[in-house]
C-alpha cells in the first residue's frame, strides 16, 4: 500500500515529465544521493575506493555511454575498449602537453576527440547494421589499440611503453597521481558521473532521445516521419564515444594512475561493458548503474567468500565467475531481455496494484 | 500534387504503369483497388520511400526532384502504414511526440542540460501532442508501451504521429482494415475532422466502399498498376470497368 501515486498530481507537462515523478522513487533517490556524497566519503578506505567504489563508477560511465549507443540508438559495438583507449591516450597527451589545463577540462576533451573518432567508426553504421555493424567495429577496436602500442608518440616515447598520470589537483585537493586519497579519487569519480548521468537523462527524455530511439524502433518508419538517419546514428556514435572517452580517461588518470593500451583497453573491456547493459538493462539510465554495480561487486564478492572464507584457490573462483556471468547473460536474454532495471520496474508495477492484482 | 505518367518496376514487376493523377488541396482522395493492384507502392512514391522508373511528381506546381524520405517529411507530407509501423518500445506519447520530429530544432548543448529553449520547445510540443491525444481519445494510454496496445488502438496512436507533424498531406494506407463497425466509425469521424478542422489533404486507401463512398471527396481506382477509373464517388460506382475489376468480384 505504500507505493502509491494516488494523490500525487501533475499540473504542468514539465512536472510531468520529470525524472521521477513518483514521491517514493523521488525519496529513494534523494537517500541514496545523500549517502553517496554524504556518508561514503567520510567511511571509505583505499580498499573500498580500488576494489569497489571508483571502478563502479568509471564502469557506469562506459556503461552510459555505450547505453546510449547501443540501448537507446541501437547500434551495436564492440568498439569499447577502443575508444576507451582513444579517451585514456587523448587525456595524457593533454596533460602532458598542457600542465596548466585543469583535469576535468583535460577529461572532457579527451571525450570530445573520442566523440570524434566515435563519428569516424560510427560511419560504415549508414550502410550496415547489426551483426556486420558489430564485425566493423570489432576492427576499430583491434586497430586503435594497435595504434596506440605502435605509435610511440602517443605515449611520448617511453620506454616502457606505459602513460602514467602526472599529479592533478581540484581546488587544491590531488584527484591524480600517487598521492592521491581515497575520498579524493572516489568524489572525484562520482560528481563525474552524477553529472554526466543527469545529462545523459536529459538527452534521452527530449528530442534528441527520441530520434535515437525511433532508429532502433524501426528505422525505415523512423526516416519516413522525418528522423535524419544519418544525423540520429552519427550523434549516437559521437556522445556515445564522449562518455566512453570520459570514462577511459578516468579509468587512466584516476584510477590506475599507469597503463599500457593492450592490458588495460582489450576486447574483454569491450565485452564486459556490453554485458552490463545487458544485464543491467538496455535503454535504461539506472540499469547502466545496476549493470556495472553488479559486474564490479560481483568478483569482489565471490573473491570475498570463496577464497577468503571458505579458502578455495583463486583460479577455481575465477573460473565460477565466468560461469555465473555466461549464465546470467543467457538467463536474462531469455527471460526479462530488458535487463534488471525492468524487473525493478515491474516490481513497482505490482506494488502499485497490491493486494489486488488485477486492478488496472 | 500531380502524378503524372509513374511507372515502377521491382526487377520483372510492373507495380505502376503510367499513373497520371492529381490530389486537390484540401480534397480527400480516396485509392481503391484489389489487393496487389499497386496502390500501396503508389503512396510509398508520393512519399518518397520508392522512387518512380519513369515519369515525375509536381509538388505545389513543382517538380520534386528525388529526396531521401526524411527531406520529403519535412516537405508537410505525413502518413500511415498498411502493417502497423509504430515505435513499439516507446509509450503513446514518446511515439506522438516522434511525430513532432520536423517541427523540432533541439540544440545539443541546451538538450544536454535541458536548459532555456530545449525545456521550453518540449513543453510547447507537448502541450500540441496533448491537443491530439484529446482529439483521438487516447489519453488513458498516453503512458503506454504501444506494443501491448490492442490492434484498433495501434491504428489511432500511428493517425496520431502522423497528424502531430501538421501535414499539409496526409497519406493513410488501410487505416481501417481489420477493425470492427464501431471502430470504422470512429476513425471515419477522425478523418472527416482533421480534413474539415485542419483543412489537411487526404490521400486514403480502403477496401470498405461503404466508408469510402461516403467520406470521401473523389475515387481513384486501380488495377493492375494502372488507374482505371478516376472521378467522384457516385460516377465511380457505376462506371462499367470499376464493376468488371473490383465491384463486382469478391474481395478482402
Ligand atoms: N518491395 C517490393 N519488392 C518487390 N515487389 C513489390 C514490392 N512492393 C510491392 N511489390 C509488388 O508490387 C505489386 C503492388 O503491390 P502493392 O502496392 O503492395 O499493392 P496493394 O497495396 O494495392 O495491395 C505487387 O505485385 C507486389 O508484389
Ligand atoms: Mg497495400
């Protein structure tokens, strides 16, 4: 009986179309809001920050972005470990080349030139889609990271062939570089993608989102009514791209601080994003959240209780967690393909009609 | 707009052989024939889906040159599907204001913060979607996942998107096949008002003569890919060819 939105009435299309219109959702929202910048900073420890809190949230922004592409556009790729490489490469050369540029412009420019790599592999996407869209960017993906190992001045010609992060502060406080707290680093990373995800939610409730959408709908009668096909692909591709360089860049600069394109940005980075958004739910804001909180938790968990506690070796764990991520991806394409987001949705459905099921 | 001399071919079919005919501003035409006769292809030319082997279209007294769909949307030119072509994982009134696309300019840069114009240009947009969900009765679904709509709603949400983008021609393909005596009604009023209160041309293929000799203006029949007959209502019913080909024989 307490979720309800009964007695809850909109009296302008703008309070209707809100983000949550419903009272409870609101209140959820703002708890977890508050805990997440208001308790969490102060408890977290480097554990916590490493293992759990900042590559959920580096993931989720990936996650948004190839939600956009692929959930809201639908547009497969495969190119994801690529671009992210595009953003980490892009976000130290503009800090190596330019010392006084803040981080979080470095960040943002480093998904705008991945936006525009995204457009120049989101090109073969006016021709063909699908399995052979897939095919195509699948080369993207082996050819950038090829590029960046061959290349040596992208990675200004170390010997090591690693870029490594120079320190970087914001408002005083280091977000970069091996000084770098925990709190700092997990702030850091979650404004980002607070914010990136309300924009993310604006593009998608208005005009631009709607185009996408109509595309992966049903493309022909999306041209008929007046969608450009090539301007609703190729902006997909670009801020798809944007947050996904977003996310390499942070995934680089604030996260491990020194990386080496093969080891960090591989084929398997591009399918473990496609699997969150599977999992979590294609077309959906939250479901990019709960996708990438379930794939990072996940082997921390099983790591945790397998091997902590009940003193299983390492590879046996791994190899279980390979299983339950194959079985769950299989499980939710068969039975709820729009992910868990909308087991959460139809939870609330049934909650708002209970005890009587089939009032409506 | 005039037709005149189409002719289309897929590989060895002639699905149009030499159309000549012309649709009157504020006129409902209606386009009859059997099923295969090529009506269907002929909206998909007047909307720029299919594009003719010969001969050319004149729009507002202008030749159209060959314009990819989308261009020929934003001309004023708006239709319906024979199968239902709605947006399925989208709601009623995602897919109504789908319809708004040509009436639209979103900026990025404000979209992205919903910001001054980007929230002011959706709330004007939707406050005209919410005129046509009026219209058509449709408010109880606006919330709706249109893939669990039943089949007669599906038809009015699709009029809908088509009616959101103020065309000044209106092209409808079967808009009432497979529905019920009351449905055929309803759907028979929504095209007379939209003609009358929007003063919208209407090109409509439709198999029951009933609703076509009565709400519409003039009838053009085919067969085979050619017109043969073309003329107001009551002339068409008698005329001897029309009977021969399609009246007279039975149809779905
Ligand atoms: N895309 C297509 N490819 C090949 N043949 C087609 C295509 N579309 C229509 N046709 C052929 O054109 C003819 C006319 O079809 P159509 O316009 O759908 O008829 P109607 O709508 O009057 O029933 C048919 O013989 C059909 O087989
Ligand atoms: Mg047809």
């Amino acid at each position: 009986m307490f979720y309800r939105e009964t007695g809850e009435f909109r009296t302008s299309y703008p309070n209707d179309s809100q983000t949550f219109p419903i009272k409870f959702d609101r209140r959820l929202y703002y708890i977890m809001l508050f805990a997440a910048f208001g308790v969490i900073p102060f408890l977290i420890n480097d554990y916590w920050a490493n293992a759990v809190f900042v590559p959920f949230l580096i993931w989720a922004m990936a996650a948004l972005g190839l939600n956009l592409l692929t959930g809201y556009c639908g547009q497969i790729s495969l190119g994801t470990g690529g671009f992210m490489a595009v953003g980490a490469y892009a976000c130290y050369k503009l800090m190596t080349a330019f010392p006084e540029m803040s981080i979080i412009l470095c960040i943002m420019f480093a998904g705008v030139i991945t936006a525009l790599v995204g457009i120049l592999f989101g090109l073969p996407s006016l021709r063909i889609k699908g399995f052979y869209l897939a095919v195509a960017t699948l080369a993207a993906q082996f050819f950038l990271v090829w590029l960046f190992n061959k290349v040596p001045w992208f990675y200004n010609y170390s010997s090591s062939g690693q870029i490594s992060a120079p320190e970087r502060t914001v408002l005083g406080v280091a977000v970069t570089g091996s000084f770098t707290e925990a709190w700092a680093k997990y702030l850091f990373c979650l404004t980002m993608v607070f914010v990136f995800a309300w924009v993310a939610r604006n593009l998608t409730r208005g005009a631009i989102g709607r185009s996408w959408m109509a595309i992966r709908d049903m493309d022909i009668a999306a041209e008929i009514i007046g969608v450009n096909p090539m301007k609703a692909k190729l902006s997909a591709f670009a801020l798809s791209s944007f947050y996904i360089g977003m996310a390499g860049a942070m995934f680089f600069a604030n996260y491990l601080g020194a990386i080496e394109a093969t080891e960090a940005f591989g084929i398997n980075q591009s399918f473990l994003v496609l699997f969150m958004i599977i999992i979590g739910g294609l077309g959906s804001i939250a479901g990019s959240f709960i996708g990438a909180a379930f794939l990072v938790l996940m082997p921390v968990l099983l790591k945790n209780i397998l091997v902590g506690q009940m003193g299983w070796n390492t590879a046996i764990a791994t190899h279980l967690e390979f299983i339950i991520i194959g079985g769950l991806i299989v499980l939710v394409l068969i039975v709820e393909p729009h992910g868990m987001a909308q087991l959460w949705r139809v939870a609330k459905e049934k909650l708002r009609l209970w005890p009587f099921p089939h009032a409506s | 707009m005039e037709i005149e001399n189409v002719t289309l071919r897929f590989g060895g079919v002639t699905a149009l052989k030499d159309v000549s005919f012309d649709i009157l501003e504020g006129e409902i035409c209606a386009i009859i024939g059997p099923n295969g006769a090529g009506k269907s292809s002929m909206l998909n030319v007047i909307n720029g889906f299919y594009h003719p082997d010969e001969g050319q279209i004149r729009f507002r007294g202008e030749h159209r040159p060959t314009l990819p769909p989308y261009r020929i949307a934003h001309m004023g030119i708006a239709r319906t599907f024979q199968n239902i072509a709605l947006f399925r994982g989208m709601t009623t009134l995602d897919n109504v204001m789908t319809g708004r696309v040509t009436r639209m300019r979103p900026n990025l840069m404000k979209s992205m913060l919903w910001w001054g114009s980007a929230e002011r240009e959706e709330s004007e947009n939707r406050e005209f979607v919410e005129r046509i969900i009026d219209f058509l009765e449709i408010q109880s679904i606006r919330k709706t996942l249109v893939g669990r709509l039943p089949y007669g709603l599906q038809k009015r949400v699709e009029l809908g998107r088509a009616l959101a983008a103020e065309p000044s021609l209106l092209l409808l393909d079967e808009p009432m096949a497979g529905m019920n005596v009351e449905e055929k009604e309803d759907m028979s009023r929504f095209i007379l008002d939209v003609n009358d209160e929007f003063g919208t041309t209407i090109a409509l293929i439709e198999h029951d003569m009933g609703v076509v000799m009565d709400i519409s203006d003039r009838v053009v029949v085919m067969d085979y890919g050619r017109k043969i007959a073309d003329g107001p209502p009551d002339e068409v019913r008698n005329n001897q060819t029309v009977i021969d080909a399609y009246l007279g024989v039975q149809h779905d």
